[in-house]
C-alpha cells in the first residue's frame, strides 16, 4: 500500500497492485483497475517512487 493525499488534503492508502494508469492533466488522476479514479496531489513521477519503493521494501524483507 502507498499513502497519497487526495485534491483535499485526506490522507489515503492505495493498493500499488491495482493502480492501472497515472496520469497528469494538470492535476494527476489515478486510475484503478476497478475503475474508480482518484485525484490526489503527488505527480506522476512521486506515485512511480512511492510504487518503487514499496516493492523493493516488499521483495527485501
């Protein structure tokens, strides 16, 4: 799971494994693989570390 904020300052967490497409127009959509979209404040960039690390610390334990 990776934390991001919501366009409304909410902290939320995310399944990484369901994230299907991120996108920048200009706020950053994330869309799951069970069709909700979310909006939140960290770029594109920032999902694809928070997804990196994730894993890395996931796969390292």
């Amino acid at each position: 799971m990776i934390e991001v904020t919501k366009i409304n300052n909410e902290k939320i967490l995310i399944n990484s494994d369901l994230i299907e497409i991120v996108e920048e127009t200009p706020d950053t959509i994330v869309t799951l693989t069970t069709g909700r979209k979310l909006i939140i404040k960290e770029s594109r960039q920032d999902i694809k570390n928070l997804v990196k690390s994730y894993r890395k610390d996931i796969f390292t334990t």
